[in-house]
C-alpha cells in the first residue's frame, strides 16, 4: 500500500483518554512511510456562524488545512449521553463549512467508538453517521466498529486485545485499500 497522509480525531479531550489510545494504535496500522496528524479539536472555539463572515481564528483554518491535505480521516469517539461528546460535534461543525465546499466533502472517513459498558458506543455511532454523511463524507460500506469495556483493552496508552485489534486491523486495511 502506498503512504497516505492521515487526520486523526479523537473525540475526546483528555490527553490519555481511549479515544487517543484507539487513534495511537490505528496509526500505528498504516502503511510505511504514511504521515498521521492530529487535530487538537480543544483549540477549535464555540462554532458561531458571524465569524465565518470575518476572519476566521487560525485554529480553524490550521484544522481545515488538515482537513483538505488528508486522503482520509480516522476517528475514534467516545459515547456521552447516547450520543457524540459536544466538543466532537463542534469541530465536526467547523469542519462543515462552507456548505457542499467543506474540506470534509468527498472525504473518506473511518470511525471506531469504544465505551467502558457493553455497548462500546453505538448509539454514539449512528449520530456519527447521520452527521458524517451531511457533510458529504464518503462512508464506505463496513461493519460497524464498536470497542466494548474499553478500560479493559487498553494498557499504555494503546489497544492491548488481540481480538480488537485483529478485527479492526482488518476493517482499517480494507478502508485502506479502497483508497
């Protein structure tokens, strides 16, 4: 496989959070030679449509940068409250912009959620979903990618179940492939 250039976004704010942990061994999965950066979707502000009338901060033009260099995203988010954490949904919303023009539109996009209970975040996916696919991201038909009891699977500060990782190894080299 060739060597892409990767944006990972983890849907959390903590440093040492599962979602980090997930993104840390996705890159690790990539093909020699790929670059992965990440977002710090905590440097984006409150998204507030005046501003995109005037300039707009250079956190978000730095993200959307990102965003429009990358021949794919990865996301790994946590599930709050049966849904996507608001900080998440924010920087996605900055990324939505401007509408049809986005540099998410046309965009491939592979997403895990993970949780500490037994439904490693799939209600978080489906509110994913229904919002990558308005900003005209391209979701390529895959199971979908859930990481239950999360706490149990990480250990310093990656995956550390062959079984997680074998499965969403294989999804990843597919997603990969279809690039």
């Amino acid at each position: 496989m060739k060597p892409l250039n990767i944006l990972g976004i983890a849907g959390s704010l903590r440093g040492q959070s599962y979602s980090h942990a997930v993104l840390a061994s996705l890159s690790d999965m990539l093909p020699a030679g790929s670059i992965f950066k990440l977002l710090d979707i905590g440097a984006l502000p409150y998204y507030n449509q005046d501003l995109e009338a005037g300039q707009l901060p250079d956190s978000v033009k730095q993200a959307r940068a990102l965003a429009a260099n990358a021949d794919a995203v990865l996301l790994a988010v946590p599930e709050y409250n049966h849904g996507v954490p608001g900080v998440l949904k924010n920087s996605l919303d900055w990324l939505s912009r401007p509408f049809k023009a986005s540099p998410m539109a046309g965009k491939p996009v592979f997403f895990v959620t993970q949780s500490e209970g037994g439904l490693g975040g799939v209600r978080a996916q489906y509110q994913l979903r229904e919002t990558l696919s308005s900003m005209l991201c391209v979701l390529p038909p895959m199971p979908e990618m859930a990481i239950t009891f999360v706490h149990q699977k990480v250990k310093d500060g990656k995956l550390s179940d062959d079984a997680t990782l074998s499965f969403i190894g294989a999804q990843l080299n597919g997603f990969l492939a279809g690039l």
